[in-house]
C-alpha cells in the first residue's frame, strides 16, 4: 500500500485526484498507477483501472485469477465491476468512499448474485493517509 | 442501431463477442467500436467503453452530455458507470443482457441515489437482429 500511496502522491502533483494503485503476483509488485482522467481526457483512468489494464497487458491476458489489487480508495463501481471482469484475487484499499464507491456503498457490485467473480476485500490499510491526502487536494483546489 | 450492428458484426469477424456501439452527437456519428477484449487483453475493452473513450478523446473532454450511446446490449455494471461518470445524455440499446447486464439487471447502476449521473435509457431497438447475432457467435463456440 506504500507504493500505491506513492502513485497517489505522483497523481497529486499532476493536478489529478490523489488515488494510486498496484498490482502484486506472488508478492511482487507487476503494475502501477495513478489517476489521469484529466491527463487522458478519459473518464476510465482511474488508478485501478489504468493498473489492471497495464497488468493484463503485461500477461497477455483478460484474467488475473492470481494477482492481488492495492488502491488508496474504495473503488468506485466501474473499477469494481473491472475487478470482478478481471477476476482479481484480493481487493485492499486505504479509504472508504461513501460518496463514489461502489463496494460497500451505492451498488455494492461483488454482493450481487450476477457478479460474475467477487474478490476477497480488506480495506482500511494506511487510511489516514491516503484520506488526508485526498482532504488536502480537494482543500488545495476550493 | 444500424451502424452499431455492423460494428458486432465485424466484432464477430474478428472472434469477438459481437457488440458493437457507436456515440452520436447532434445526429453525427462522432465514435464506433466493436469489442476488442480478446484482441486487446483487456478487460475494459468492451464495445461502448471503447466509443466512450474514442470520443472523449476526439472532443478531449472527460464528459459528454450532449452525446447519446447506441449500443447493440445492455451495458454490463462496468460500461454503465462509466456511461454515468462520462455524463452521456441517452442510452438506447438493442438486446437485453439478464445474465451480465447492469442497467436492468444486477446492480442497476443508474437507480442508485449515489449514481452522479443518469441517461435517459430506451431498449428493444434492433433487438432481434442483435440477440441471433449473439446466438448465432455463441451456439458456433460450442
């Protein structure tokens, strides 16, 4: 989660919402990113998204059964659905985003029976963190 | 509808899934793409993601308020919030999807209080053309 913090601390400094993200197989680390909707014009640039594509293309291949997924915020629900499209191990994330997240707020996309895959979910590591990241760059930008 | 028919139809060509979208704006077509999951080991590679993006990118811009999405099935949870994060104006498309869809079915992604966006959403255009086309891809994979 340290160095998914660091994806969201590089984030910041381009001007995009501090989230970053990483993916680990066998406990090292195969993808890494942070936001760059704004950078990208491109409203699927999330962190997770950006890593999990950087992932597949890295194995040649649309699942990652055997990778775990880091992300400093609760994904929101298009980057939950990707998750379970990509059929992702574990899900860990920093902070709970009760506005925009779409695991334990809104749709709540792995509790629905449709979901096709549903990861298993550890969130609250490093949260202080990642959540006064995000405080001091939306305070920075009223 | 039409044109986004002849993008499943040339998804199938290439061993794709065949659905394909295009995005439209004051009555102009201004993107179209058929899924590229296989070719592209991408998850996120589906139909109306890749308009979405291509469009976006053509009026760099993150948001598209005053484009509509036609889409030859309903979204899946991922393309749905993505159709809501990207703020397109309306969503029509042809062939329900009950097992994997997101905006009639599972999730329900628009119905939320917490989703930020919500399109106008019309179904049953082209509807038969677009479910033999699916089960004529399917039932030649078996």
């Amino acid at each position: 989660m340290d160095a998914a913090l660091a994806e969201a601390r590089s984030a910041a400094a381009r001007g995009e919402v501090p989230v970053g993200a990483v993916i680990t197989r066998n406990g090292q680390i195969i993808a890494r990113a942070g936001n760059r909707t704004r950078e990208l014009h491109d409203p699927t640039a999330h962190a997770e998204t950006l890593a999990i594509r950087e992932a597949c293309a890295a194995l040649k291949s649309e699942r990652l059964p055997d990778c775990d997924l880091w992300v400093t915020l609760e994904p929101c629900p298009a980057c939950a659905a990707t998750i379970s499209a990509a059929r992702l191990k574990r899900l860990y994330y920093a902070a709970p985003d009760p506005k925009s997240g779409g695991v334990c707020h809104g749709p709540r996309i792995f509790t629905h029976p449709q979901a096709h895959h549903a990861p298993e979910v550890y969130s609250g590591l490093l949260e202080d963190q990642s959540a006064a990241l995000l405080r001091a760059f939306f305070a920075s930008k009223r």
